[in-house]
C-alpha cells in the first residue's frame, strides 16, 4: 500500500514537471520528417532572419533537424541537411536558397568509422554518442569505443560528438575517408554527482535496461573513503536496491538475492571472492578502473551465469599522454598506483596495497603469570593485493593488453588460555590454547586482444586464468590430553575463453554476438586428526576434485525502430557440465524517449540461469570458516534459474535534476537453500567434506521478489544531493520439505533509504551519508519446553519455533560524515580527509540470539560498530 502512495505521488511529480519544461537555448529547432517550407519558417522565426527560395525548390522536401547553436550558418546547413539544397548569404542579411547542382541528389553515400578516446588518457568512451550536425542520423561507441555512421553523402560532413564529463567536439570530416581518432577533451565541472546513471542529454539514445548504472569512475573519486580506502563495492550500497549482509561487512544483496548470485568481472574473467577482511574491504579500489558498469536484475545476452546482478569492470592501462602516480595512506591500508605510456605505442599500469595494523601491533605478543612463566600470544593479520596491466597497439586497429590482479588475506592466531579465569585474566601462560593459520585470495591472469577486422566488424577476444583458493588449518588443545589438528584446502580454478564481436549491418541495426568456452575445477580436501585421549584417536581424510565445462552462445540487435524508440533483443544458450539439456534464455529491453532528453520510459523482460551455487557446511568448526564451496550443477544439482520483469521511467525536468524510477519482479527456481536454518556449527569433524554430503545439509527451493526503486539526483552550482529509496519483498520457500507457504528471505528489506549531500567551498569538500533500512528478519521462538533424562535426571530446554523469520531485526539508522582539504605541497595535489563513521555513535543491533536456557525468552544482541574516526592522506602527481 505504501509503494502504490509513493508511485502516485510520484507519477504526479513527473506530470508536473513535464508540464513546466522549457528550451531556453539560442537557435534550438527539432525537426523529424518536416517539410522544408515549415523548417525554413522555423529558421526565419528564431535567427530573425529572411531567407529567399522558391516554393518549387522546397515543396517536396523533407528534412531532419536536431541542434542548438548560435551560428545561422550552422543552423541553416542543419536544417537543409542531405536534401542537396544550397544557401548563400547577400546583404544587407538575407539568405537565398540555390537549388542543389546536376546530379547532387543521386550523389554516392559513403561511411565515418573509427574511435572515440579520452583526449588525455587515451582511454576509450563507451556510449559516447556521434551524429551529424542536423541530429538525423546518430549512433553510439562500443564498449571499444568503436563506431560507424553509414549512409552519408559524399563530400563533407560536419560531426558532433559528445560523452558525458567531456567538452562536444565539432569537426569535418570528409566522405569517404580513412579510419579516424577522435579525441574529446574532459571537463572538470565542480564537483559533480556521486554516481551518473545516463548523461542528461547524450547518453539517452542507447538502449539501457532498467535498473543498470553506468559509473563514472572519475567522479566516484571524489566520494569519501570507506574503511580500507576508496571502494567501489561500498559506494555502490548507496543505491537504491543494493545492500551489504551486514552493517559494514559482507557481501552485496541485490533486490533481495544471494550474495553468490551476483557475477564480477573484471577484465572479461571472473572473480569469485571480491572482499578483504571478512568482507569490510572490497578488492576493486576506485583509480585502477577505467569503466565500471553494474546491471542490477536484467542484463544484456552477452552475460551469464549469474540469475542476479553483474558487474563488468576494465583496468586502466596507462594509455595517457602523461605519467601519473598516487600514493595514499590511511586508518587501515597504504596503497599506491602508477600508470604510463612507455613509447607511442604501450603503456602500463601497477597498483598495490596492504594493511599494516599487523606491523604497528606486532604479530607475537609475550605473555607471562604471577610465577614467571612466559608464553607467546599470536594476533597476525594482514592483507595485500597486486594490479598490474600492459597495453600494445600492434596498429592502428588493434590493441593487445595482457592483466594480473593477486590479493590475500593472512590471519595466524595464536590464544593460550586457562578457563579457570575470569575472562579479564583468561589470555596467561597455559598448557590449553588456539591456533589458527587462515589464507585466502583470488589470482587472475587475462590475455585480451580486439582488433577493427572490417569497416563493420569489431572483434574481441579474451584468454584468461582466475582462481580462488582458501587454506584453513587449525590446532585446538582444550585439555591437557586432548587435541584437535587439521589442514583444510579448497579451491576453484576457471581456464575460459571468449570471442565477442560487433557487426554493424545498418545505421538501424547493431548485432553484437560471441561465444564462450569455460573449464571449471572444482578441489577440496581435508586432513585432521581428534585426539581423545593418550590412546584414542579420530582421522579424517577425504578429498575430491571435479571438472565441468561450460559452453555459452549469444546473438544480440540493437535495434532503433525511429529516432525515439529502441529495442534490445537477444537470446543466451548455454550448456554445463555432462548434461545435454540447452539453456535457452531471451533477453528484451524497450527505450522510448517520449520527451527526447527530458522523459524516458524503459521496460525488459529477461531470463538467467545458474550453473554454479556456493554453500558452507552447516556442522563442523574445523573447515567452510572463511572459506565457502561453489557447487556445480549435474544431474542430481538442477542450474538455479531466475526469470526477471522491469520497467522504469526517467525524468530531466532540469540540468540540475534527475529523478529515475524502476518496478521489478523476480521469480527463481533450484536455489540452493539450507535444510535446517536452525543448525549451527557445533561439531568437531561433522558429517565430512564430499559433496553429496555438503547437499544432504540442503535442498532445492524457489525464491520470489519484487519492489520499487527510486533515484533523485540533485546537482545545484556546489552543492550533490543523493536520494535513493527501495520497497522491496522478498520470499523463499522449500517444496522439497512439505514447505508450501512463501516466507521472509534472510536478506528481506522491505524499506531503505540512503541520502548523499555534498558541498564544496574553496578547498575544502565536506559530505554526510545516512543510511537508514528495516532490521533483517529473524526467528522469535513461541515456546519453550523442557525433557529430562530418563538416567541422569538433567534438564535440557528448547524452542519451539514453527514460523521461520517470523520477527524482524530494530531499525537500522546510521550517520556518517567527511571533511576534506586539498592543497598543494612540493609540486604535487594532495588532499586530506577526515572521517567519522557512526558520528552518533548509534550501536545498531546486526544480530539477536535467544538462549532456551534463560527463562522468560530472554535475548542476547550482538551490536555494530560504535563511533570510528577514520582519515586518508592521499598525493597525486
């Protein structure tokens, strides 16, 4: 009932707005198919200026006109466009139209082809839009930023090309004429929006479905830093639909799905662990990119293998006209990144961090008892990641770059104890303690090579090695006697390859198609020994490896029906594993611009399926900690499969305001869920690590959803507004286990709101976040009973829970703020940042436990971060 008051009010907002838009440019005619004899009238009333023709010349003639200029030259060529009509200009200021030379209008046509680049980096603009100066025929740069603008007429024709955050190039070019280059040069404007969905008035001609962000990396730079830096994952949690598992860690929830239902890409190869530090810190810092894009339900037909959200990220590669270098350091990590050309033809990029907390704390920590004794206490703890890119351009149509990204996190602890303390005095010399030796990371190795094959056909290629490996070891001494050792390993390793190509067939058609070919090796093993007592003892070894792969084929139109409406239409098929069934999964996206730049209405429909589902063990504390198993599909594992409906309307009604809105449901089947959400890790070597046994602990079930989201974007001289608000439901249920009634899901949020205000003056930036959502739900048992032991007479009690997630978590309501300063200092820009996570030191609670022990249904909270101050020094040269 809420969201239906809010869509009202909303849509009545719009019809509002809409009603009081004005052009207020000089010179600003719009023209599709009108006659000549209205443009010219048009041209006369606008510019104040007289033009002589004769009505023979202009009767049958229809023209194409979008532009706005303060040049009558420019206006007047527009509006005449292709029609071979001529002008000339006689005093004392009229214009006379000469009819077009012998032959003209049967004139030969020819094509413009070539790229569009950051003129200072070299870095290539995908969806930067190119058209001819009357704004009748325009097209848009691939994700290469290639481009091809056929059907035009021999001679000269005058281009605009524009992308958001760069200055418009004019320029002529002939036709036809050789592969061009063009540059645009990008403007700083103070300190923009947070986070660009589609720029105001270039990017609305390319077919976006709803709900997908287009990030613009260099803005996202201004944005306070989170816990290890700037991050592009905990920005992204400031949009509507997206939120993190746990206050400030785990991983990303997207309209209400899994975690692991969400693919990143980095560099076309996947990576499956993108966090740090028990998920505070993402892998993906803000300057090593060059071009993020995040499809929130709905994508395009060239991804798959995720039913809920991608994320498609490229390395910058150095492709500058200068070298450039940042060094920063702050409350948890230093880092630094350098990127330059080597030559005319290559350049590089190298990124690097580590925490250093383990360096300013130590790692070994002396412990010593009233008697002298002395012991060693361990707390080590670091983590550290590698980027590094190299970028060739054998010719002029080509480039070959060669990615490395390597990350780890090292945790060795070391806790002698003696439970015969008080906790205050529980860490002394003693002959029981703790250790555990933890590692976990991702490498990534990705070969890419694109080249322009013909004046139609762009082709891209990409050979890549992605792994994600965890080591768990521990060994255990709770008594004198006893001991637990054990050495946990698992990993998943991808070899794939994929070709993509890009196939101009018309100025109204765009095929992009390609193929996919993925090897999946799946490996776990485990080595652990229980000791019980002098001559008692448990072994546990098992191990397993598996082999899958994956085929994938796609086919994709980009279709422009008229000059205001698109259409994407493509179809995925994909095959896994042993099994012969093929996936066959269509993609739609409608655009429809029903105020071209002002009032955009977008809708698709799109089905995904999931080969892969990671799951944890749910018994045994000596292995799945840190760590977590991906779980192929095969004849006993259905692929989980999602099937997604959208529509979302954007509105300009100025340049300083953008409000965008989107409606969605999702229905998913075959998704792994647990089988007893009450079990919990309490066992010692537990039911072992096969993987028919890690399914016996789940079952196959159905998830639903379905919400509104809503974005305002305010952007008034100095001063960024971002609100963001989600109504969401989301709902699983187990049909396996008799479970026929749809109930909460973990990660159910069915209000949010996060608000972004920023404001600059001089030198200084100060910003505030607040974030503010519904509590996770949980399960509040409705009674208690209790059963005694036939033999020893002891009281064991329980709950009585029959109605899973039937509670709900308090509100969660958090304030954050940032202050900071930039200045200059021996030849370099550097800046300064003061931040305060939490600055009302609110202690939400993340967690509730209910011990059947207690009477009275007495609870426990576990509580979220208290006030954290946080700073960043960063210098760039």
């Amino acid at each position: 009932m809420h969201q239906r008051h809010l869509l009202t009010i909303l849509f009545l907002f719009l019809s509002a707005c809409t009603t009081g838009i004005a052009h207020g440019q000089q010179f600003e005619v719009r023209f599709h198919d009108a006659a000549l004899s209205d443009a010219v009238v048009e041209f006369e009333r606008v510019t104040g200026t007289q033009v002589a023709y004769s009505n023979d010349l202009v009767g049958n003639v229809l023209v194409s006109c979008i532009i706005a200029t303060d040049d009558r030259d420019v206006l007047l060529t527009c509006i005449l466009g292709d029609s071979g009509i001529r002008f000339q200009f006689t005093p004392p200021g009229q214009y006379i139209l000469i009819p077009p030379a012998s032959g003209a209008r049967h004139a030969q046509t020819g094509h413009i082809f070539g790229f569009v680049t950051d003129a200072e980096s070299q870095v290539s603009l995908f969806g930067a839009h190119i058209s001819l100066q009357n704004g009748a025929r325009g097209i848009t740069t691939n994700e290469a930023g290639f481009f091809r603008l056929p059907g035009i007429r021999t001679g000269t024709a005058l281009l605009q090309v524009s992308f958001l955050g760069y200055s418009r190039l004019d320029t002529l070019i002939a036709v036809p004429g050789e592969f061009i280059q063009l540059a645009l040069r990008p403007v700083m404007l103070p300190y923009q929006s947070i986070l660009v969905e589609a720029d105001n008035y270039s990017r609305t001609d390319r077919v976006t479905p709803p709900g997908a962000l287009s990030i613009n990396v260099r803005q996202l730079e201004e944005l306070p830093g989170a816990f290890g830096g700037k991050d592009v994952l905990s920005s992204l949690g400031l949009m509507s639909g997206i939120q993190r598992t746990g206050e400030a860690t785990g991983g990303l929830v997207v309209r209400g799905s899994g975690p692991d239902q969400n693919l990143y890409l980095v560099d076309g190869a996947p990576i499956y662990h993108p966090w740090h530090a028990f998920s505070l810190v993402s892998t993906f810092q803000t300057e090593i990119f060059k071009d993020v894009k995040f499809y929130r339900g709905a994508f395009p037909a060239e991804f798959g293998g995720r039913i809920s959200s991608v994320m498609n990220a490229e390395l910058r590669d150095g492709a500058g006209a200068e070298p450039r270098a940042v060094a920063s350091i702050n409350a948890m990590t230093a880092r630094f990144f350098i990127e330059s050309p080597i030559g005319s033809n290559s350049s590089f990029m190298l990124s690097g961090r580590r925490s250093y907390i383990d360096k300013l704390i130590g790692k070994n920590h002396a412990v010593t008892d009233a008697t002298g004794k002395r012991d060693t206490l361990r707390t080590g703890y670091f983590f550290h990641d590698w980027s590094a890119k190299l970028s060739v351009k054998p010719t002029r149509r080509s480039n070959l770059s060669f990615t490395y990204y390597t990350g780890r996190d090292v945790l060795d602890l070391r806790l002698p104890f003696d439970l015969s303390l008080d906790f205050s005095s529980w860490l002394r010399p003693a002959d029981l303690f703790f250790e555990v030796d933890q590692k976990w990371g991702n490498d990534l190795f990705s070969t890419r090579f694109r080249f322009l094959a013909t004046d139609r056909l762009y082709i891209s290629s990409a050979l890549y090695y992605t792994r994600y490996k965890a080591r768990e070891g521990s060994f255990i001494q709770p008594t004198t006697t006893s001991s637990v050792v054990s050495a946990y390993n698992v990993e998943i390793a991808d070899v794939g390859l994929n070709v993509f190509a890009d196939y101009q067939a018309s100025l109204n058609h765009q095929f992009r198609f390609g193929i996919l070919v993925v090897n999946h090796s799946f490996d776990s093993n485990i080595d652990a020994v229980v000791t019980y007592g002098p001559n008692l003892a448990e072994h546990l070894s098992q191990g397993g490896n598996i082999q899958a792969i994956e085929l994938a084929g796609f086919v994709q139109d980009e279709w422009t029906v008229t000059p205001n409406l698109s259409i994407q239409a493509g179809i995925r098929a994909s095959v896994f594993g042993s099994e012969t069934t093929i996936q066959m999964n269509p993609r739609l996206s409608m655009q429809w611009q029903v105020l071209p730049s002002r009032l955009i209405v977008r809708s698709a429909f799109s089905r995904h399926v999931q080969y892969l589902q990671r799951i944890r063990d749910r018994y045994s504390f000596l292995y799945d900690l840190v760590s977590a198993r991906w779980i192929p599909s095969d004849s006993t594992v259905k692929p989980a499969t999602s099937t997604h409906y959208s529509v979302g309307v954007e509105l300009h009604p100025s340049r300083w305001l953008k409000i965008s809105a989107d409606a969605f449901i999702r229905q998913s089947e075959n998704v792994i869920l647990p089988r007893d959400v009450f079990q919990s890790k309490n066992g010692l070597l537990g039911p072992g690590i096969e993987t028919g046994t890690l399914l016996g602990q789940h079952t196959s079930g159905e998830e639903q959803s379905s919400g509104f989201e809503t974005t305002a974007l305010f952007h008034w001289t100095r001063w960024n507004v971002h609100v963001a608000y989600t109504g969401n439901v989301s709902k699983n249920r187990t049909p396996l286990l008799e479970d026929s009634e749809f109930r909460r899901s973990r990660f159910d949020v069915p209000r949010s709101l996060t608000v972004v205000g920023q404001h600059s003056i001089s030198r200084w930036d100060f910003s505030s976040t607040l974030n503010w959502r519904a509590g996770y739900p949980i399960t509040v048992p409705v009674s208690r009973f209790t059963l005694t032991d036939p033999i020893t007479g002891e009281l064991t009690h329980y709950f009585h829970r029959p109605d899973i997630n039937n509670g709900r978590l308090p509100p969660y309501f958090r304030l954050d703020i940032s202050i900071r300063y930039r200045f200059t200092f021996l030849q370099a820009a550097w800046s300064a940042e003061f931040l305060v996570y939490n600055v009302l030191g609110r202690r939400n609670v993340i967690n509730r436990t209910f011990d059947p022990a207690l009477e009275g249904f007495r609870w426990k909270d576990q509580r979220g971060f208290p006030r954290v101050p946080l700073f960043e020094l960063e210098m760039r040269l």
